[in-house]
C-alpha cells in the first residue's frame, strides 16, 4: 500500500454495506474512516433520516458540508475512508465536484435491487421505511430509484465492487487489492 494521502469513499445503495465494509478497510489499510451518516448526525444535531424527511435540500446541504468539511480540512497521510449515504449521487453539485477532485476514489459496491430492497424491509422494523420511500408501493418506487441510481454510480465510479452475499471483510479485501488503491497520488 502506498502512503499517499487520497479520500475512498464507498458509495452504493442503501444496505449495500458501505459502513461496515468501511470499517473492515479501515483495519486492513490502517486508515480513518468517517461514516457520514454519523458525521451528520453529529454536525447537525440531527439523524440523517430526519433531516430527510425535514426536506430533501435541507439534508443534501448537510451532507455537502460534512463531506466538503472533510476534504478541506482534513490531509491524511494514508488513505481516508468515507461511507456516504446511499443516496448521494442525487446530490448532483457534491458529486460534480467529488468526481472532480484527483484525490477522491469512489467506490460502488453493487447489490441487486432485491437484495437492498430485503435489507431495507428488515430494517423497517426498527424504524420504518426510509424517508425518501413514500410512495403507496414502496417496492416498486424503491426499484426504480435502484435502477436509476446504479446506472448513475457506474457510470462515476473508479472501482466498482460487487458486494452481492459478500461479508464485509471479503468486500474490504476487493477494495484493497484494487490497483487504483496503490497508486501514490
């Protein structure tokens, strides 16, 4: 692994393990890692869920700013992991400007839109459906964002994972193995 300083950030549907996988690169790499989700809550005062539900813009803004606050005020000799919420390719001016900077890797981990859409029901019965499923069908409304969305992540991504029945550990493993990850920027 090189020591140059760059900011890998694990991207990809809601479930798709981001977080978790987040943490088992960090053991591997050696690195920081920065779950935005947490980091918002803790900037914002505030869940991610509810800032959503308060309006869409008002957590995009608060995203935006968690991760901005990240690549300006932070300079890691190794690489800085981030898990960012599931939803942030339809942050369209952040992504314009992450896909922008030389120093950000982004990372998709790929899962069937059943497979998300599972973990998100089981999910639901601790706190409901997500803030940005509404509809009278959520499955279905969930399975055309999926859509949109993936096309939209492999289209930016530098390393595109697929994380389908994968522990973290075996997700983290891909990810480090990937060239991109070696390069000294």
């Amino acid at each position: 692994m090189s020591g140059g300083a760059f900011y890998l950030i694990l991207t990809g549907p809601k479930h798709s393990g981001k977080t978790s996988a987040g943490y088992a690169l960090q053991k591997i790499l050696g690195s920081d890692f920065v779950d935005i989700d947490a980091l918002i809550e803790e900037r914002e005062g505030a869940p991610a869920r509810i800032l959503y539900k308060r309006g869409r813009e008002i957590f995009q803004k608060a995203e935006a700013r968690a991760i901005n606050s990240l690549l300006e005020n932070t300079a890691p000799d190794k690489p800085l992991i981030i898990a960012a919420g599931g939803g942030l390719i339809d942050n369209e001016e952040l992504m314009a400007a992450l896909v922008q900077n030389p120093l950000v890797f982004l990372v998709y981990l790929e899962v069937s839109a059943d497979t998300a859409w599972e973990r998100i029901e089981n999910g639901a019965l601790d706190g409901g459906l997500p803030a940005f499923l509404d509809a009278k069908n959520p499955k279905e409304q969930h399975a055309a964002i999926h859509k949109r969305r993936a096309a939209a992540y492999e289209k930016i991504a530098h390393i595109i994972i697929n994380a389908e029945n994968k522990s973290p550990r075996q997700i983290a493993g891909e990810i480090a193995d990937k060239p991109a990850i070696c390069l000294d920027i």
